[in-house]
C-alpha cells in the first residue's frame, strides 16, 4: 500500500516525439487523430512507465504526458465553468505568488486561460474523460495485480479559487457565496473520485501550490492588506481544510490520499513561494484528513524539520529533498543523514523511536520534473540519475519497496 518508500511527484520530462506532436496540432489546427497523437501518447507512457519500473518505483504515473500543464483538463469538464482567455487583472489577487509571476504588467492581463463557475458546478461522467484517459493508458502496462499502486495526480479543489479576488471565482448568477461554491466543489470532486474508484484508482496525489503558499510572508501580507477580503488568511486555510476532507469523506478505506505543497518549478526551474511550514504545521497535519503529505525539502526556503513534531501518528510524510530544478546530483550520504533527522523529529513529537519513526516516513523528489510541457534544465539522463538515487537511498535506509 502507498506511500512507498521511494516515490515521485507524477510528472517527468516529455519526449521529443510527443512534443512535436502537440506542437503541430497547435500550430496547423488538426485534430489529435489526424496528427497521430493518441498513437505516439501510448507508446510515450508505455516507455516512461517501463523507466518507472526499471528505476524500482510502485507508484508509478503517466508522467503526466497527456496533459499540457500539471493541473489538467479536469476543471474544463465540469459542467458550469467558463474557460477565461487572458482575463483582466482586476480579477485576480495581486498579491497571489503565481498570479505574481505570470501577470503581464503593461497588459493588465493573466496571460493564458483560466477558470470560474459561470453556473451551478456538476460532474457529467460522459464529459469527465482525461483522468480517465489517463489511468487506462497507465493501467495497459502494469499488471492488474498492481493497479493499486498506481498514483494519478489531481489539482487542488481550491487552485480556481485562491487566485481571484473575493467573490470572482464564480458569478453572482452562480454563486452568492464561497460556502455555496466549495459545497458544489466537493460534490464534484466526490464524482469524480468515485468514478475513478470504479475504474481501479487506489492512490491519488492532490497538487497544492496554494497551501504553501499560507507559509509566505508575503501572500498573508498582501491578504492582510486587501480590503475586499471576507474574514482572516488563516480563516481561508481552515476553509480549504474542510473543503478538502469534504471531497475525500466519502472514500473508501482502500483509497490513499496524498497532497503535495507544492512551491513551483515553472518552466526554466523557477519557484512561487518561500515560508517554512511552522506557521501552518500544526492545524494542517492535525486537521487535514489525507494519509500523506509530501513536502518539498530541497533548499532552505522550505524551513527545517521541526514541524514534523506535529505529524500525528496515522499519518506519513514524503520528505522532497532530491532537486528536479537543478542537475547536480546531491550528495547520497548527505541526504540520508537529513531524512534521519526528519524521522528523529517526528519520534520526538509522538514519543517513539527513530526506527518506529521512519516507519512513517518516505523520500521524494521535491517537485515534478515537468510540471508544463517543456522548458526544463534537466535532460532526461539526468532525470534518470535522480530516480535512481532516491531509489538507493531508500533501499539504504529502509530496504524495502
């Protein structure tokens, strides 16, 4: 059963192949069937699944390679949302680490599409095909047995809320109020989990850029400092919590849950936010009711260890301290000697022992290895090579899966 001892954050770097292929229904305005894609999709998981498995991991993924970005299409499927081209500033908040980064300052606009609830939200099975699409095309190179470890990577429920401004992630027509908007957020979620429960899904990772960013200084700063918001940041936190453990309250037992603090590696390597975990520690591994978290370790931006004295004792964590951003290979002995500290907190904090600890514990790269299509340093050797050490430290530390 997931977390194993080795594990990665769900994407990796595309081929070649795949790329032109996109590229050209992009540019030429054919459709996927007459560039050839749904062909060259498969034989590019097929490989990068194989490469999992060679490399030694359980939870392996499509490497997010039918997706063109890390949070997918899942939100365009829903019934009610409007897709945004390019919308104005004014929606958004401006204090918001990646509507920071991606804001064009002489156009006033967010460059791109973007969502919100045009009406009431729904799930519609017909209509809600690409996480489907994506665990069968995993599910055709792993053997049924090990169809529960599979892992499928989910954006956040919050990721087209926390961008807007107070009341704009959705019209008035909509919605009167955020309460009203993640009661119909959680529904479809729900649906959504239980169609791929249905379909073999054991093991989902929720992609969170948005509660790192409640560690940032800056982002509780620029909230403070909004007058059109409703209520503290930390009351917005505790609204994500039970929105969140509203989407998962009706899993069954067998189906783990994750969410990955994500801190961003944008195209060219670059990160969104900065904070330690101390500020949110606490309520968020009590309260939050997924298995596992999986924590970006790599720099120092991340803080220390010590609010891993918070983690409850039915709960585990992924210790991200592999760099997907930069290609030098750490340091192996280095890296254990921090995962020994990490377990050494944790036993602290629930009274065990290092080894009793460790039992909890697992290690990551910090991030995907290609969170959008391209524009990575990394080469797909180098990938390789940083797999292949978070595979050994694992089989040094724990000995096992």
């Amino acid at each position: 059963m997931p977390p194993f001892r080795a594990e990665h954050m769900g994407s990796l770097l595309r081929p070649e192949k795949l790329l032109e292929v996109r590229e050209t229904i992009r540019e030429k305005g054919v459709s996927p069937e007459e560039a050839g894609l749904p062909a060259i999709e498969k034989e590019a998981v097929g490989h990068v699944v194989k490469l999992q498995r060679d490399l030694g991991f359980k939870a392996v993924t499509s490497g997010e390679y039918n997706r063109t970005r890390f949070w997918g299409l899942m939100w365009d499927e829903f019934e009610g949302t409007i897709r945004l081209q390019d919308a104005e500033a004014s929606m958004f908040r401006l204090y918001h680490p990646d509507v920071v980064s991606l804001i064009e300052k002489d156009r006033k606009v967010m460059p791109g599409d973007s969502v919100i609830a045009g009406s009431k939200l729904s799930h519609n099975a017909a209509k809600s095909e690409s996480n489907l699409h994506e665990l069968k095309l995993v599910q055709a190179f792993v053997p049924e047995s090990e169809w529960a470890n599979i892992k499928l990577t989910m954006i956040t429920p919050a990721w087209f809320h926390m961008r807007y401004k107070q009341g704009k992630a959705y019209t008035p027509e909509a919605y009167f109020n955020d309460a009203d908007y993640f009661k119909d957020v959680a529904k479809v979620y729900q649906a959504e989990l239980d169609l791929l429960y249905k379909a073999g899904l054991r093991n989902v990772q929720f992609d969170d850029p948005g509660l790192a960013y409640f560690c940032s200084d800056k982002f509780r700063q620029g909230w403070a400092e909004d007058s059109d918001n409703i209520g503290t940041v930390d009351d917005l936190l505790d609204a994500y919590i039970a929105l969140y453990n509203d989407c998962i309250s009706k899993l069954p037992a067998d189906f783990h849950t994750g969410v990955h603090l994500c801190r961003g590696n944008f195209i060219g390597g670059r990160h969104f936010a900065e904070g330690a975990y101390d500020i949110i520690a606490q309520k968020l591994f009590t309260d939050l009711k997924v298995n596992t978290f999986y924590l970006e370790y790599d720099t120092s931006r991340a803080g220390g260890f010590e609010p891993l004295r918070f983690l409850p004792k039915d709960k585990y964590v992924v210790i991200g301290a592999i760099s997907t951003k930069l290609r030098e290979l750490e340091n192996k002995d280095e890296v254990k000697e921090r995962i020994y500290k990490a377990a050494d907190f944790i036993a602290e904090g629930s009274g065990q022992t290092r080894e009793e600890a460790l039992k909890r514990v697992a290690i990551s790269p910090q991030c995907g290895f290609s969170t959008h299509e391209s524009g990575y340093p990394l080469t797909e050797e180098d990938e390789k090579k940083k797999l292949s050490l978070v595979r050994q430290i694992a089989d040094e530390i724990w000995g096992e899966p």
